[in-house]
C-alpha cells in the first residue's frame, strides 16, 4: 500500500574534514514508502514528518532497522545490517513530497532515483540543485573535498600511493552509484549520475548522458545527449551528434528525440523532434534556421523557420550540396537499430 510520502533511501556518504557533505550512496531507494513504515520510523526514531535528511550514528541505525523489521521491509533491513560498524557517515532521507530539495543527501537521493529508473527525466523537482552540489574532485579513493585535496595528496605519496584525481566536477559518474539493468556503456565516465538510460541502451565510447536526461528505451548513443535531453525508443544519436541541453546559450525549450529517428554523424539538434526524423550527417538545425519544405515531387512549398516543425513526424533534413540551403521532406521509412548490436544478453 502506498502512502504519501514520495521516497526513502538509507545511505553511506562522505564529508569533507569540515563536515559537510560530499556525496550520499543510496543502494536501493524506497520509492513512495507505506504508511506503516513511515509510522514505525515516528516511533522509532522520533520522524515529525516533512522532507528531511537524518544523519545516523550506531542507535538511530539500529532504530532505523526495527522500523524496517516492522514492516517486513527485508531488502531495506539488509541494507540496514551491512552498514552496522560503517566507519563512514549515515543518513537516513525522507522525503514527503516531492518539494526543491534543501540538502545534499536529498539532491543525492533524487539523482539516484533518475539512474535506477524510478521516475523518468523532467519527473522530479531539481530546482536549486546545483547550490547544493559541491565542486569534489574525485579520486580512486572516492570523493575528496577541494580544500582536504592538497594534503590528502601528501599524504598518499608518503605511503608510496598515487591519489588519482580523475575529475573534479559537482556529478559523479553514474556507474559507481547504480548500474541499470540491460545497458552498454563503453566509456563510464561520460555518463553522469542522474541520467536514465533505458533498457537496450548502447553507449559508445564518445556518447555522452548528462543528469536528468537519457533515453527511454533501446537506442545507439554515439553523441551528446545534454541537460535535459530525452531520446525516444529505437532512435540513434550518430558519432560526434550534439543535442541542445535547456542549459545551453539560454535556450528553454525542452528538446526531445522522438521514436525511430536518426541524428546523423556530426550533426546538432536544437528543436524537439517527431518520430521517424532523421538529420543528415554534419547538419546543424536550430530553431531560428531558415528550412525550405518540399512536396513529394521535391518542389519548394515555403520557407519556415525550423522551430515551426518542432514535434512534427516523419521528417528528413537535409542540406542541399549545390546551394547549400537547410530542406525538409517527408522520411518514408524510420531507421531500423541493428537488434544484434542491442543484444544485451
């Protein structure tokens, strides 16, 4: 039975020397908790209600998991007993409602509920993340503060150690926090936490998926999927393609991939699209780009501005090689997904 609370997760993180925190791992979020446990958590642990993070030291953990065992909550209550004698920071974050997120263990938590696929890009509130996100460099010994970095790297040379600082960024890479079911990633670093990737999804070596954004189902990612950017089933993002995040130059408008479309090598998208679209190869179309229709016969019928055909199906852009003007005709046939490259088995 569901209650109204909209997600739990238990977590181990990192602080910096300072005490604030890092980052928050979340092994297996409880997406939309029953009222019984949230009940048993007010008993046992003192939970007034609201969203809120809830640092755990030995007895509140222990607290933590007779709630669980309450309530049969048994993959919640393993969790609960590995962590017993963690020498690393506890939280425990409840959120009620799904409200701008007001810590870092909360912005953690709806990050990791996008990668392990429990609510979809633009299905969560993000607002003010980023404030909450601090710069870390992350390392081969996990995340460390920019400020403790210094002697962290001291200190590791001295043991004959090499603290490998292999990027400083406010997201970490998706991989080391949950690793969805039926997925290719060919390089895991340019796969952000926070991104969604949907079951029979290949990431080639050069693709890249920033936080909120992904695809919904089986697709070839050899491109940039940016902030924001949702590609439908079946679609193929071609080697060195950019889509435009809702970050970039000011745009805001969401920009999609719909089903069975292709975005050719090198080429850019900066409208949403229908499905069965393709963009050719080195082709760049905006919303302010002036496109020539043309009829089946391939004769001009007017000239729009490309943010006219946003949404619209079955379409093949195109640069004409002699004039070299944008044209748009209609696709007659979607692109099919070589299914033996998808083969996740």
């Amino acid at each position: 039975m569901s209650g109204n609370h909209f997600c739990l997760g238990l977590g181990v993180g990192t602080k910096s020397s300072s005490g604030d925190w890092l980052e928050v791992f979340y092994a297996k979020p409880l997406f939309e908790p029953c009222n019984t446990l949230i009940g048993a958590l007010k008993t046992n642990l003192g939970y007034e209600g609201g969203n809120c993070a809830i640092e755990l030291d030995s007895t509140a953990l222990q607290q933590v998991a007779t709630a669980f065992t309450q309530v049969n909550a048994t993959e919640q209550l393993k969790i609960a007993e590995t962590l017993k004698g963690s020498q690393q920071p506890l939280v425990l974050c409840i959120l009620q409602d799904d409200d701008q997120p007001a810590s870092t263990p909360e912005v953690y938590l709806k990050l990791q509920m996008l990668s392990q696929r429990m609510v979809k890009p633009h299905g969560i509130n993000l607002t003010g993340m980023f404030g909450l996100l601090p710069n870390v460099a992350w390392t081969n010994q996990g995340a460390v503060a920019l400020e403790d970095l210094p002697q962290r790297q001291l200190e590791a040379r001295a043991r004959g150690e090499l603290l490998d600082v292999q990027s400083v960024d406010k997201f970490p890479k998706m991989t080391n926090y949950t690793v969805p079911a039926g997925i290719r990633i060919g390089d895991a670093s340019r796969v952000r936490l926070g991104a969604y990737l949907g079951e029979g999804t290949t990431i080639m070596h050069e693709g890249f998926v920033n936080f909120n954004a992904g695809t919904l189902g089986t697709s070839m990612v050899e491109g940039r999927i940016s902030a924001g950017v949702v590609v439908g089933e079946g679609s193929d993002l071609g080697g060195g393609c950019s889509t435009m995040g809702t970050l970039s130059g000011g745009n805001n408008v969401v920009i999609n991939v719909g089903e069975g479309c292709l975005i050719g090598a090198n080429a850019g998208l900066g409208i949403p699209l229908g499905d069965r679209c393709t963009i050719e190869a080195g082709l760049y179309v905006t919303g302010g780009s002036k496109v020539v229709v043309l009829d089946d016969q391939g004769n001009e019928v007017e000239v729009v501005k490309a943010g006219e055909l946003a949404g619209k199906t079955d379409l093949l852009f195109r640069r004409n090689s002699q004039n070299g003007r944008i044209e748009v005709k209609t696709n007659k046939s979607a692109i099919e997904l070589n299914a033996e490259l998808h083969a996740h088995n």
